[in-house]
C-alpha cells in the first residue's frame, strides 16, 4: 500500500504544479478526491490488518474543530458580542445585516466550507507522507518527485527567459512576461516552489559529502581524485542542480524570494557547521554561489539589479504592489475580529469594507500568510496552525544536530530550509494559497514530522 500511496501523492502533487499550480477548480478537485480516496484505502487496509496507525499530532483536530465552529449558527447576540463589527454586512457601506435569530461566526459559511475541505486535504498529504517516508531505507520516492518537479519547473522557467517563449504550455502569459514563472501564473508562487526544492538538493550534496568521510567522520576534499568517485561526482551534482535552481529563481526576479533563499541557505550552512562539518559547509557555499552567480551573469542580471535600484526610488514602498497600505487595512479587519475571525477562507469578501487602496480590484489575499489566517481564524486560529508547525522546526534543529543516521540527518536538514524558507517568504506573499505549493509544504512537514519526532521517539523507546 505504500508504495501506491507514494505514487498517488507525487502524482497529484506534480499534476497541480503542472495545472498552473493548482488553481484551476478542475484539477484541483480532482487531485481532492483522489487524495481522500487514497487516505480511505490506507484506513481500510490498517483495518483489516487489524491496527490503525496514522501518525497525526493533535493540532489538526483542534484547528478543525475551531473552523467547525465558525460554520454553526449561534444566537444573533452572541455572535454580535463576540464580534461587534457583525452589526454591519462586509459590503463597503455600514448596510445593517438582516434581522435574524441566529448567525455563524463566518461571514460566509460556504467559502469557510470549502477552505476547511483544503485544510483536510493538506492533512491527508501529510498524513500520507508520514506514513510512506522510512529513512531506513535510504532513499525516499516522495523527495524524488520533488526534486524531479522544482528541476522541471527551473528549466522551465529559464528557457522562458533566455528564448523569449513567455507560455505556459499552449497558454501565453498575460503577467509576469518578463520574468521566469514555469508552470504557475505568478513568478513569486513559482520562486515558493523552488524555495521548497532547493534546500534538500543542498542537503543531498552535504550527505554525498558526509558519505566520503567514511565512519571515521575526517575531512576529505570531494574535488581530490583520489575520493570516492560516485560519491564526489553525486556531491558536486546535486550542487550544480541547486545552482540551476538558484538561477532560475534569480530569473523569476521575485525580491522577496531571491532573499528567502539566501537567507535559508545562511541557515543551513550555520546549522552544517554547528553539526560539526565546518569545511563542509563554507566550501558547499562558495561553490553553490559560484554555480549560481556564474550562470546568472551568463544569462545576465542588468534586470535583477534594476529591480533591486527600485528600492531607491522615492515612495517605493507605499506603491510596490500596495502590501503596506492592504497590511495596514488587514490589521484594522483583524482589531473588529481578533478572537474569531471572519471564517475561514473569507479575506476577501471581508476585506471590501476595510480596502482603501485600489478601490477597483478585489483584493483576495492578504500578501501575508499569517495575516490573512489570523483575520480569517482570530489569534486563536492562527496560533493554533502555526504554533505547532513553528514547534516541529525547532523539533527538526535539534534532531538535525543529535542525529547519527545520516540519511535521515540530510532529509531533516532538507526539510528545515524548504520550511524556514516558505515561512519567511510569507511574510509578503501568499504561497501557502497556492494549492500545489501548500500540498507540497504539507508533505515535507509530514516527512518531517516522521524523521524528526516519530522515528527518534521509537528509538529513544528502544
């Protein structure tokens, strides 16, 4: 069953990447009912060998019951208690909603609804990636189609700028035409996925490394030709790899991901050298950097620079994309509706009353993950999602640092980097909206979640 299930979700996750990162309801749908179909044939199977186990932490359950919650009609009145903004509609004018003697915390119920079956459905990919990875194995089908993806997608992406084709299969790009997008609409959603690659293509190059040092753990210089030769041209591989990875997102020209991978990669080369591979990690770096900056100035960087002159202009930004004017919007929604939120999935249609900048266009995200859920969920909500997935990374780092097995060490540290990196791009951006990028964040935390807690549990046990 394992096997098949692995084969489901690297299906469905490329499937979406491919569908313009998921967006349309089509595919999206259809990957919904596969994946849910696959997670039921796993529970009738563990039936019917007569145990269940399914490594799930309680905080889904929890964050699933507060959402349920904003979805069951209560009193009028304590609902307007709760929330004193209720006594207007979120329509831009104070029009007093209709007299009625019950209301649900959610402004609209169904949106919260279908954003709560999203919810389930990045459960269920983390369930199942839980349940598949074995780092005993030595090798991980689920990493494999990832790797395979953000390779794709770069390629992609940089043909579109070297050749000029701006199209996304058949379809021709109406945004972003200047920028490397692969298969995903927007350049910043499609620098998030490579974002969530390169760093386990860094950790793969670290454990090609390690593998050269032997049991004795001594230095050994992977560019002597008296190593190992598979493990020194695997290291020097996966290398080149993430520097075309890090080319591609140079070409996507997105500030905030261009940043988000440097500082992940200044994240990982410390945790490298605290786990004791000092020459290791500076010697990773430089060359990563070499790879990544040689073919950047191959390809030519006069357009990443003048995005980054911008930041000179005078009013900058108040203008760039208006993020500071919707946050500033965003943070009076979330003072009317702090404890419970508008309903999960429902930034939008609540955001009309409080818009003040570009009056003309929905704004439907609030270009800030942690943000757009507190608004949606109120504190609670979001502490309740993000609290626990902040507590695995700390989780991760000191496994990462404890950890003999050393397979197991580079998926950790793989899966510390894709996480501490799309954390800090959402900080101005909304990946974890995109389907395909959010399946695939809930995947390395179900992997994560397997190597960092539940195997080092049973071995501590033991």
């Amino acid at each position: 069953m394992k096997p098949f299930a692995t084969l489901v979700l690297s299906i469905v996750l490329i499937g979406m990447a491919l569908d313009f990162g998921g967006v349309q309801p089509a595919g999206y749908n259809l990957g919904e009912i596969v994946l849910f179909l696959t997670m039921l044939l796993f529970l009738v199977s563990q039936t019917r060998a007569g145990v269940i186990s399914l490594p799930l932490p309680i905080w889904p359950f929890l964050f699933t019951g507060w959402v349920a919650l904003e979805i069951i009609p209560f009193p009028a009145g304590l609902v307007k208690a709760l929330d004193p903004a209720r006594d207007f509609s979120p329509t831009l004018g104070p029009s007093p909603l209709p007299a009625s003697p019950f209301l649900t915390l959610s402004l609209y119920p169904h949106d919260t609804i279908a954003a709560l079956l999203k919810f389930l459905l990045y459960v269920t990919a983390f369930v199942i990636a839980a349940l598949v990875f074995d780092s005993r194995k030595g090798k991980s089908g689920l990493l494999r189609a990832l790797v395979a993806l953000g390779c794709f997608e770069a390629v992609y992406g940089i043909i579109q700028v070297l050749t000029g084709w701006q199209n996304i299969f058949s379809y021709a790009k109406q945004f972003d035409r200047d920028d490397a997008t692969g298969t995903y609409i927007n350049h910043n959603h499609f620098a998030g996925m490579l974002e969530l690659v390169l760093p386990f293509l860094l950790a793969l190059a670290n454990y090609s490394h390690s593998q050269l040092s032997g049991r004795s753990g001594a230095w050994r210089n992977p560019l002597n030709s008296g190593s190992d030769s598979p493990h020194r041209f695997q290291w020097l591989y996966y290398l080149f790899l993430a520097g075309v990875m890090g080319l591609a997102i140079i070409l996507s020209h997105s500030k905030a991901g261009m940043l988000s991978i440097l500082f992940v990669v200044i994240g990982l080369a410390f945790l490298v050298r605290l786990q004791g591979q000092r020459k290791a990690s500076v010697l990773g770096v430089l060359i990563f950097g070499m790879i990544a900056v040689g073919f950047g100035i191959w390809t030519g960087l006069a357009p990443v620079l003048a995005r980054f002159r911008q930041l000179e202009e005078a009013g900058f930004f108040q203008r760039a994309d208006a993020r500071l004017s919707i946050w500033k919007d965003a943070l009076h929604l979330l003072g009317d509706y702090r404890w419970t939120g508008t309903g999960l999935g429902t930034f939008g249609v609540a955001f009309l009353r409080y818009q003040t900048t570009m009056t003309a266009s929905f704004v439907d995200h609030a270009h800030n993950d942690f943000l757009e859920l507190a608004t949606e969920t109120g504190w609670i909500g979001a502490l309740l999602v993000f609290g626990p997935i902040v507590y695995l990374l700390f989780r991760m780092v000191y496994s990462f640092l404890d950890d003999s097995h050393r397979y197991r060490r580079a998926v950790t540290l793989g899966c510390i980097g894709a996480v501490l990196g799309l954390l800090t791009y959402s900080v101005t951006d909304f990946n974890l909206e995109i389907p395909a990028n959010a399946l695939a964040f809930a995947m390395i935390l179900g992997i994560g979640y397997k190597a960092a807690c539940i195997e080092r549990s049973g071995e501590s046990s033991h």
